[in-house]
C-alpha cells in the first residue's frame, strides 16, 4: 500500500457491522454521549472536519488499552451536514475522504482518537488508464445482475448507470462495494486493498454471484409455481 507520510490526528467512530469506503456518502444516527461530545468538538475546531470510521474486530476483543480492538485500515469521512434533534442526537453525512492506516491511538477523550497515516491512491488518470478492462466488466456483471435480479440486487439500477459516465474508477469500484450485501469482514478485506487489487476482487465477487444464478436459472419455474401446491 502507498502511504503518505504526513501523519493526521483522527477521532474514530467504531462499529462492528459497518465499513466506509472513499468516494461514497455515509449516513449515522449519533446517539451516544461520547459521539454527541465528538460532534461538539469538531464544530469548535477550524478547518477540515473528519471522523475515522473503523471496523470492530470479532468478538470486539479488548486490547493493550482495554478498548474493543479494532481494525487498522480505515476511512476518514469529512463532515458534511449535521441535523441536531430535539433530544441532543443527531443525524449526520460524511463523505469519505482517504483511506489510513492507524500508526497509534493516542489521547484521553471519552472518544478513541487516533495518529493515522493517509493513503495514497493511484491517481485518476493512471487510474482510468490501467483498469479499463476490470471496469468494464464490473459494469457489465453488475448490470447484468441488476436486469435479472431487480430489487433484490442491492445496487440500483440508477446507480449503475450514473457511474457507467460520470465516475472514476476508484469512485465506481467503492460505491458497488459499499452498497453489495457481503459480510462486513468481506468488505473491510476489499477496504485494505489498494484499488487494482480492490477492483479484482469486486468483480470476483460479482461473478460468482452470476455463476450461481447461472446454476439456477433452469430450476426456476420450479419455484414459480410452489404456491400452487
């Protein structure tokens, strides 16, 4: 993985079934005091506001600091609404910024706050340029899957088709796997890869699911007709 070298101070927002990925929008109801108290920092602190968004480890084993661990690669979401309510909670938007690796956790607020290291994608460019072949057949399993499985194919069929013009490859490859019905382990696995390797694996998923409809498409009256037995 390609690192920068700069290191950020990040305050992170743990969950166990949840992963974050660049390029893509994510929305959480705070409810939590130390969150509450999160949310108060950033509106006093000047410039960028970022939250790291992490992965519980199983079990939500503690560690050296008896914290639940959790995994080191992570998501930094960029601040982007806040909705305060009536009772103190909040809804809020981020929108993912970087990927980092956590050097260090540090600090003694009611939330975890951590010394992370960003990491660098391959620009757009080289981007667009070395996987061109991998993006379209992303598209296309996608899109195939989508025609034949309708709502249950977790990837709107509006949202394939605004990422066939407008999206990166980067942005292309992490909204699929943000919004794709696999195990959170699964995609923290493909939040840990840098993007090519990322892209393969994605599409990987994508055609395995294919080959297993494939399997079952000539069984399929059989089971449009159950209710009449």
């Amino acid at each position: 993985m390609a690192s920068g070298n700069r290191l950020i101070h990040l305050p992170l927002f743990p969950l166990p079934d949840l992963v974050h990925f660049p390029r893509t929008e994510l929305r959480l109801h705070v409810f939590e005091p130390r969150y509450r108290q999160l949310l108060r920092d950033l509106a006093r602190s000047p410039g960028r506001k970022w939250i790291g968004m992490v992965l519980l480890r199983p079990g939500w084993i503690e560690d050296e600091r008896g914290q639940p661990a959790i995994h080191l690669t992570g998501t930094a979401g960029r601040l982007e609404s806040v909705e305060p309510l009536p009772d103190g909670r909040s809804n809020i938007v981020l929108y993912g910024d970087f990927r980092f690796e956590i050097e260090q956790e540090i600090g003694e607020r009611p939330y975890r706050l951590a010394r992370v290291r960003r990491i660098t994608e391959p620009d757009a460019v080289f981007s667009e340029v070395d996987l061109p072949a991998t993006r379209r057949e992303i598209l296309g399993v996608a899109s195939s899957l989508c025609a034949e499985m309708g709502e249950r194919f977790p990837v709107p069929g509006d949202s394939l088709r605004e990422l066939v013009n407008d999206a990166t490859t980067e942005e292309l490859v992490n909204r699929i796997a943000s919004d794709l019905d696999v195990p959170a382990l699964r995609k923290q696995q493909l939040l840990s890869a840098d993007l090519p390797e990322r892209a393969r694996s994605l599409l990987s998923i994508l055609r395995s699911r294919q080959r297993v409809l494939d399997l079952l498409r000539p069984y399929r009256h059989l089971s449009s007709g159950a209710e009449l037995n």
